[in-house]
C-alpha cells in the first residue's frame, strides 16, 4: 500500500485542491450541488470553493497518497452553543486514480479521530 498522510487543508493547500476540486466535479458531478460550470464562473473562481478551506466552522481535510492529494472531506462544525458538539460531512471525493484501496475509509478514520480530540 502507498504511504498515506491526512491533513486539515490551509490557504497555502488551495491550488492543489482546486485541481482535485475540477477532477471531482468532471469525473462525479452528479455527487455535487454545484457544476463545473458554475464553479468556473466569476472573475475568481477559486473562490467559489476557498469557503471550504477557509470558511468559519470548516475544515476540510486531505488524504495525500504518496505526497499527491487524492482525497478531500470537507466538515462543517455547528456553530450553535447547544449544537458545537456535532458536525456535518458536507462532501467527500477520493480521486479514481486511487479508489478501491481503502483511501476513502482512511480519510474518513482521521477525522472521526481528530474530532473526538477537539472540544466544543
């Protein structure tokens, strides 16, 4: 199996995620609320999906196998004080360069472990 590392995206990480972001929205558009199109669009179209990385209560963690980003889940925190204990699973994509290795239920382990250490 390829070394994998799962990380929580920064700003710094945007090029790289947009690239999985454009594979994503070709390969599996029917998974997305927003298409390709509409992604494109607008004078700066990474914006469309820096709120993802950068947005309050948003983390959006990345599976790197073997340096190269090949999956992404992005999760949302409730930001309501009865409500800060649970988050919501906003969108998932493993590139298909690497499904059916288990990346996806990797990815998945990591946040569930990163969130239980994470106070409310």
């Amino acid at each position: 199996m390829a070394s994998m590392e799962v990380k929580i995206l920064t700003e710094e990480d945007i090029n790289i995620y947009w690239l999985l972001r454009l594979e994503a929205l070709q390969n599996n558009p029917e998974a997305f609320a927003a298409t390709l199109e509409e992604t494109l669009t607008g004078d700066d179209p990474k914006q469309n999906i820096k709120s993802f990385i950068t947005g309050e209560g948003m983390a959006t963690y990345g599976a790197f196998v073997d340096g190269r980003l090949a999956a992404v889940a992005t999760v949302r925190r409730f930001p309501l004080e009865k409500m800060k204990h649970k988050g919501s699973l906003l969108g998932m994509y493993v590139s298909k360069t690497v499904r059916g290795q288990g990346i996806g239920k990797r990815l998945m382990e990591a946040i569930i472990e990163d969130s239980k250490k994470k106070k409310p």
